[in-house]
C-alpha cells in the first residue's frame, strides 16, 4: 500500500496539522470527551491486529494478534461507548 | 482487490476528522463520537473484507471478548473514576499496538531478513513496540496511581535520572540492533522487557495533581503508537489516526503544562511535590485563618446576588457534585446567580471538572472558563472554594519564592467574600501553604467536602 516511506511521511505530517487544526477549536468544557474518544479513534490498531491473524497457520504472533484484537476492542467499544456516554450528560440551562 | 478497500479506509479517516470537528461544541458532539464510532466500523469491515477473512474464529473470540470487557467497563464506570478509564483505555491502545509489532517482527521469514534490515518496516517496528509498551506499563501505573492502589505521591530516589537515561541509551543500542537485524528475537525480548520497565519508571516520580499532564501525554503516545504500526504495515489508515490522535494528546499536553506554568520537563523529571517541608512560603507570618460554620455562611448567602463556585479535586474525591447542584439551585431559587470556574489543571485530568458537574445535571453554560470568568471576581459577593487550592493560591501571582509563581489561578481572593471548604490546614498538592486562607475576607469551613455543602443547604433552607 504505503510502498513509498516518502509518501508515508507526507501522509504523516499532513495528518498532524490537520489534528492540530480541528483539536484546537475543542473547547476545555469537551477536552474529557475529547480524550476518550480520540482515544477510541487510536483503537484503529485493530486493522493490524486483524491482519495479524489472518492467515491460516498458526504460530506465537496469533496468539499476539488475538490479543492484540482483545485490547484494540476494549479501545474501540470502551473508548466510544463511554463518550457517548459523558457526552448525553451535558445539558444547557432551560429557558 | 485493493483500491475499494483503500477508498474505504479514506472514508473512515474522513468520518474521525469529521467527528473531531464536531467535539467543537456540546450540541454536535454526540453526533462527532457517532460519526468517529461510524468510521471505525467501515475500517474493520474494510479490513475484513480485504484479508479474505482468514481465521475468522480467532477474530470473533478476539471481537467478542474485548467488546464485552469494553462495553462492560464502558458502562459501569463511575464519572469520578474517568480519569482511571481513560489511562486504562490508553493502555490497552498501546499494548494492542505494540503487540501487532511483535507480530509482524515474528513473521520475518529468515530468507527474508536481509531486506527487511535497516528498512522503514523495522525501524517501525521497534519504534511501536517501544511506544506502545510504554504506553502501556505507563498507563498501568498511572491508573493505580488514579485508583489509589498505590501512592499518589511522587516516588523517588538517588540516581534516579541518571538510571532512566542510561535505560534510555541501552533501549536506543537495542532498537538499532534489532531494526538492523530483525532475526534477533532475544534482543527484541530484551527490548520489550526493558520498554515494561521504562514506562513505570517514568510514570512513578510524577506527583497526583500532574496526573493531568501524564494522560495527556500517554493518550499522545497511544496515538502515536498506532502511527507507527502504520508504517509497519503500509497502511496509510493507520497513519493518519494515529497521527490525529498523537496531535490531540500533545495539544492538551501543551494546555495543561500552560495551565500549571512548567514545561513538560519539569513536569516529568522534577518530582513536583515530592517534600512539602522543604517546599518554600511557610505559613509564619501570615495570621490565623478562621474556622466558620454553615450557619455563619448562610447569613452571606442569604445578602449575595452572585456566586462562583470553584471546584478541584476534593470535590471529586467527596463525590459532592450532586450536593452541589443543590446548593446552587437552591441559591438560584433565592435570586442568586450561580456559576461555576473551571480552571484547566483543575481535578485529575484535561475537563475532570466539567463532566462531574455535567453529570450532576449542572448546565453547561454556567461552567467558565478561567479567562472568562476571573474578570467577574471584583464585582462579585461570594466565591465558594470546594477542595481546590493551588489554583488559587494568590501567591502565584505576586511571590517570586513560591514554586507556583507564574502559574495562572483564578483570582478568588478578589472576591468580596470567600468560603473555603477544605477537609484541614494541609497544604495543597505542590506542598506551598495558601495565604488566600488568611485573608481577611476569607472564611474556612473544615470539614468533607459533601457534608459540608449539604449542611450549608439545610442552614440556607432555614435561614
């Protein structure tokens, strides 16, 4: 896919501002929510951790892809669900 | 084969920048988390799809048993613990990194060897295994630390820094050996043992109140992780997660170093807190601070038009936000206007503050920033203090001695009355005695934190 480090690396450094430009604009009321799902976004680990297991023999980096998938899915589930979860608590004031 | 699947991982990094763009406010949130959520579905089902799905019955019990231990954490968990859920989560991000890694170092075929040697793949390699261990040892301690399994103190002692720099070289020799020569299984072990290492050595001399400070960083680090694991496996979804998410922890990093007025260096090195003795400003000279009760305050409350209502971490470790909530709607239901200052650094980690307060159903709109409200401070009667202290510790502002100064606070003391609700005279977390407690127009309360606001309720129901 990335056969090009440079290509990589330009895909890398684009990223980060790109990061920075939309975090910035994350108000401090939202930075908890902001941590547990930006956290739930860096479960994307998972791809590799499903590549890792999809072949047919079986050897020590399974088991470590199994347990890779195990940990990327407490990220991911744990990661959303709860923000989801903080996020349904902030309510304005009634007028 | 490939180009579907490639688009697809384009719209699932489309769908996480999307949902971060919409964390810009309260009322899109909800949708940015679901939009984030939807991205992650394309990219395994993508990822699915695109390997064929090969040895599918280790992926569903893979599946099946980190969804169910994340949405059981997900749902259980308390407001006040979020801060140590959040360290976990970042944890298991980065030990999933580091493992995927390992994998792919561990299928190296040897004819291989050679031109996988000196390669991005294996600096890659070493480079995930190496954050993503950290991250995760890193993240173990800082949740015992959050969940009081261990002292939050800063733990210390002689030559401390120079063993983790000469760690950190023997880590360095040891990525060079293996990214040169991927066939040295040992090293690797080596280097993975001493990554365990290394992260709880560099976690254990960090001090509770920095707590804020060390998420953030791990956060960055679990990001950058995935990063990583991208160039291992040439795959640009990865990438750009993972760089997302390694902007987002290093901006909050950066927030809260500001928030404190030290460098991230200092925070992680210095041991802040580590002898409250020899901490200087000692609290001499400075007059007797006076003890109120309820009853006392009740009288203030019931001449005051305007409240502000500063929370820090005792608030949390009392559980008080809903006597809180209370409080103030019983206060506004006597004409007074209740609102509450957040200060950054405020409570364990980046927003600790407002999500408790969220939690208690206290809108989000009262909640203020620290530059917004302290300009209200003079013209307002009672500031109630809630088990914060350096945040507002006058001395910040004006005392070159005191290892505060510089630090931004909210300016409480301007205040024309000031309750301080505190468990003792103990002093704060960075060890340096407060003078706002001596202050003229500055009434102590002593007692736990929850007790304390609801007695202060019943004696403003009464008054």
């Amino acid at each position: 896919m990335l056969e090009d480090p440079a290509v990589a690396l330009t895909i890398l450094v684009l990223s980060l501002f790109v990061g920075v430009e939309v975090i910035s604009k994350v108000p401090p009321l939202l930075h908890t929510p902001l941590m547990s799902g930006s956290n739930a976004i860096s479960g994307i680990t998972i791809v590799g951790a499903l590549i890792a297991v999809s072949t047919e023999h079986r050897d020590l980096g399974t088991l470590f892809g199994f347990l890779a998938i195990v940990f990327a899915m407490i990220n991911v589930v744990g990661g959303f669900m709860v923000t989801d979860r903080m996020l349904g608590m902030f309510k304005q004031r009634e007028k | 084969m490939g180009t579907p699947i490639q688009l697809a991982y384009l719209a699932a990094a489309v769908l996480f920048i999307l949902g971060l763009r919409n964390l810009s406010s309260a009322k899109t949130a909800p949708l940015g988390n679901q939009l984030a959520a939807a991205g992650m579905a394309v990219a395994i089902i993508a990822t699915l799809i695109g390997q064929g799905i090969v040895g599918w019955g280790v992926i569903l019990a893979g599946v099946v048993v980190g969804s169910s231990i994340g949405a059981v954490l997900a749902r259980r968990i308390e407001m006040t613990a979020m801060p140590q859920m959040v360290a976990l989560l970042n944890g298991f991000g980065g030990g999933a990194s580091a493992l995927v890694a390992s994998a792919e170092l561990l299928r190296i075929e040897p004819a291989m060897a050679g031109e996988v040697a000196n390669s991005v793949k294996s600096w890659a390699i070493v480079l995930s295994t190496l954050i993503g261990a950290v991250t995760a040892s890193g993240s173990v301690i800082a949740f015992a630390k959050l969940q009081e399994l261990m002292r939050g103190a800063p733990i210390t002692y002689p030559g401390q820094q120079y063993g983790n720099a000469i760690i950190g070289v023997g880590v360095f020799v040891l990525c060079a050996m293996i990214a040169l020569d991927p066939t040295r299984i040992t090293a690797f072990t080596i280097l993975v043992g001493i990554a365990l290492v290394l992260g709880i050595l560099l976690v254990i001399p960090i001090g509770g109140a920095d707590m804020p400070v060390v998420i953030s960083l791990l956060n960055s680090y679990s990001g950058l992780a995935a990063c990583s694991t991208g160039f291992v496996l040439g795959n640009a979804s990865l990438v750009i997660s993972g760089s997302l998410v390694g902007a987002s922890g290093l901006i909050l990093t950066k927030i809260m170093c500001d928030a404190m007025n030290r460098s991230l260096p200092n925070v992680l090195f210095s041991a802040f807190g580590a002898q409250p003795e020899s901490a200087g400003g000692g609290g001499e000279d400075q007059g007797v601070a006076k003890a109120y009760t309820p009853d006392d305050a009740a009288v203030i409350f019931s001449n005051a038009t305007s409240c502000i209502v500063v929370p820090g971490y005792g608030m949390a470790v009392a559980q008080a936000q809903h006597a809180v909530r209370e409080l103030s709607d019983l206060l506004e239901s006597k004409g007074v206007n209740v609102q509450f200052a957040i200060h950054p650094v405020a409570g364990r980690m980046p927003g600790h503050m407002n999500v408790l307060l969220a939690e208690a159903d206290v809108a989000y709109d009262k909640l203020i920033e620290m530059d917004d409200i302290n300009p209200q401070f003079p013209e307002t009667d009672v500031a109630l203090i809630l088990g914060a202290n350096d945040v507002v510790n006058p001395s910040a502002r004006h005392d070159e001695s005191s290892p505060i100064f510089g630090m931004p606070i909210l300016d409480v003391d301007y205040a024309k009355n000031v309750f301080v609700i505190k468990r003792s005279m103990n002093p704060g977390f960075a060890g340096v005695q407060n003078p706002l407690f001596f202050h003229d127009n500055t009434m102590m309360i002593f007692g736990d934190a929850k007790k304390v606001v609801l007695s202060l309720v019943d004696a403003v129901k009464n008054y």
